[in-house]
C-alpha cells in the first residue's frame, strides 16, 4: 500500500476540513469508513482488485456511505475515483485520524484487559495514560484479550506498562528457570 500517497490525501483533506471548520465531521467520517471496511472483507477486497471498474467500486461505495458522511468525505470518493487510487481509501481514513490527534494535540493509548472495563478502572486507567502522556487529552481503547488472565497491558505512545497476570506468570517462570 503506497503510504505516501495516502498521507499526501489525508492531509490534504485535513487541510480542507480545516479551512472548512468540518475537521471533527471528517474525522467522525474517516472513523466510520475505516470500521466499515475493517469489518467487510468483501468491501476491503473489491477496492484492492484491479478486475471491478472503478465507476463500480465508486458506485459501491456511494450506496454505502452516501448521507452516512458528509459532503466534503464524499468528494475523496469522486477524488479517488478520478485518480483511480480506490485503494487508499481505507489507509487514508486511518491517516487522517492520525493527523487530526496529532492537530488537536490528543494522544491514542489503548489498554488490553481480560474482561470489560467498569467506569472505575477506566477513569484509573484514563489518569494513568494522562501522566504518561504528560497530561495531554488521551483518546483511550479498550480491547479484550481473555489470554492475559487479569490485569491490564496499557500502551501509550511508545510506552507500554504490561501489569497482566500472564506478564507476572511469566517473570516468576523465568525467575524459576533461572
């Protein structure tokens, strides 16, 4: 996947979005059409293949998205269809998040737990994240890996604090082995 191009689009359209006070649409735009074709291999599959038309593809995604994003979400699509760069769609949806934190000075952190997290823990977590991140807003996901046991794996920036139970098991089978 060309990165280059995709970034070049998504900062582009940042900087439209901007000079349009929509940037926060866009970024709730680029949020949907990226879990939209996370979630449908079909829909990731026929914007990679070289064998459908591109009016196929942009008619595909127009029945998609169409009044679900706004109008300047639905002008990448003519954009990319004319310049038949179909397949960056979904890079330069994740691109734009990316830059539209990086604008709004907010830091991704995501945290892995075994079970779901109660308002309690997050706002613990939430905290934690904002010292790491030196009290910057803290854009903070949550995901569930039943394998770490209990405890947590917090990962802000290029900090990770792994207070899993598999993590603690693991350090006592060394300290064993040892």
């Amino acid at each position: 996947m060309n990165t280059r191009a995709a970034n070049r689009y998504a900062k582009a359209l940042l900087d439209l979005a901007l000079e349009k006070n929509q940037e926060e649409l866009v970024y709730k735009d680029m949020q949907f059409v990226a879990e939209t074709i996370a979630e449908n291999s079909k829909l990731e599959m026929l914007l990679n293949s070289p064998i459908y038309k591109i009016s196929d593809k942009k008619t595909t995604l127009f029945t998609i998205f169409d009044k679900k994003i706004s109008t300047l979400s639905n002008n990448l699509i003519d954009l990319l269809a004319t310049n038949k760069r179909m397949p960056l769609f979904y890079t330069i949806a994740n691109q734009y998040g990316i830059l539209y934190h990086k604008i709004k000075n907010v830091v991704k952190a995501s945290v892995i737990t075994a079970i779901p997290l109660n308002d309690e823990l997050r706002k613990h977590l939430l905290t934690k994240a904002q010292e790491l991140a030196k009290n910057k807003e803290i854009n903070l996901e949550s995901s569930i890996d039943k394998s770490i046991i209990g405890g947590f794996i917090l990962r802000v920036g290029d900090v990770q604090i792994d207070a899993s139970v598999l993590n603690k098991l693991g350090k006592i089978k060394r300290e064993l082995k040892a």
